[in-house]
C-alpha cells in the first residue's frame, strides 16, 4: 500500500486521537469547578430557618440614603404626583398660566399748595399839596431841581418854597417815590433846607452853605 493510499486513514486517526485528548482536558476542568462549588442556603434543599438567616445577613446591593433626597422620593406627595414630577427636587408645582397682577403703585403725595406770591401794596396816592399863596416860586433855584422836576412838583401841586419847607419825613418819602429816575435827589441836595433859606430869603446864608444861586 503506498503512501498516498494510507493518508487518508493517517488523517482520520489523527482526527480521532484530537476528539479524545478534547474530550479527556474539558471534562477534567469540568469537574473541579464543579467541586468548588459550595452548596447556597438559599437552594431548594437548605431548611426554612437557614434560608431566613441568609436573608438577613446578606448585605445590601445598594446603601440606603436616609437624607433630604430620599426622604422627598419616598414622601406621599411624590408618589401621587404625576409624571413630570421630579422625585429628587420634590414635588414640581405648575407655573401659573394667568398674569401676575403688578402691586400698586403708591399714591402720590400731593403737591404741596402753592403760597400766593404777596400782591405788592399799591403806592400810597400823594396827598394834595396845600394851596400856593401867591405867584409859583421859581423852584429852579434849589440846587438839583431842573425844569423836569419842576414840572413833576407841579403837577402835585407844589409851586412854591414855603410848600418844600414844610415837607415832614413822611412827604420826603412819598413826594420821592414818584420822582422816578430822579429818586433821592430830595434828601441828597438838601431841598427841604433849601427851600427854608430862600423862602425867609435869606440869600446870603444860602449863597455861604449852597453856592451862588442862578
């Protein structure tokens, strides 16, 4: 028989002596982890009171969390909500759909009442000059009286140096109110003097205090 003839049987035995040594290394190592293998109380063939025991001894697969977190998860309220709930946060309460009312705006403050500004008192009218006796003075003579101011002192009624005389403080006051841009010219040159001196006609006293009359 030649070679080529017996190659096929060397094949299939070889084959053959594989499936064997397989078969005796699997079973083997089959056999020791199943040696190893301790019997679990917890089997149908361990007693009630072993299986009980092992049950309370056995330890937790998962710590137990007792805080705030796990107190809302657990609490009634998460367990009645719905869906959308949140069982960490607690309970998630819908936003309102209606428009938040704003808070009223405090009441201004009246203005305060505006205070009237005081009405000036009208100017006291001038009171009428006591009639001139005689000719009118020419009032010229009193020294800063021009023939504007003579026209204004005459149209109150005062022509003459007798009148000017006799002026109290009072008539300074009002006769020099209607002066207008001429005002304080009475008590500045001296008018109510004046006109004492040239009414007695006492010239040359006038001439020492006043100056050479016009």
């Amino acid at each position: 028989m030649t070679f080529d003839q017996m190659l096929p049987y060397i094949l299939i035995g070889l084959a053959v002596l594989l499936m064997i040594i397989a078969f005796v290394f699997f079973g083997t190592r089959t056999t020791k982890v199943s040696g190893s293998i301790k019997n679990d109380v917890l089997d149908d063939g361990a007693s009630r009171a072993a299986r009980n025991q092992a049950l309370i001894d056995a330890p937790t697969a998962v710590k137990r969390d007792v805080g705030v977190t796990s107190a809302n998860a657990n609490s009634d309220a998460i367990a009645a909500a719905g869906a959308s709930a949140d069982a960490e946060a607690g309970v998630s309460v819908a936003p309102s759909t209606a428009p938040a009312t704003p808070a009223p705006k405090p009441a201004a403050a009246p203005a305060p009442a505006a205070t009237p500004a005081p009405t000036p008192a009208p100017a006291p009218a001038p009171a009428p000059a006591p009639a001139a006796k005689g000719e009118a003075d020419d009032l010229r003579q009193i020294k800063g009286v021009g023939p504007k101011l003579v026209t204004l002192l005459a149209e109150q009624g005062y022509t003459r140096f007798e009148q000017i005389a006799a002026w109290s403080d009072a008539d300074v006051v009002r006769v020099d109110a209607t002066l207008g841009r001429f005002a304080g010219r009475i008590t500045r040159d001296q008018w109510v003097e004046q006109a004492k001196l040239l009414a007695s006609g006492e010239s040359t006293a006038f001439s020492e205090k006043f100056g050479q009359n016009k």
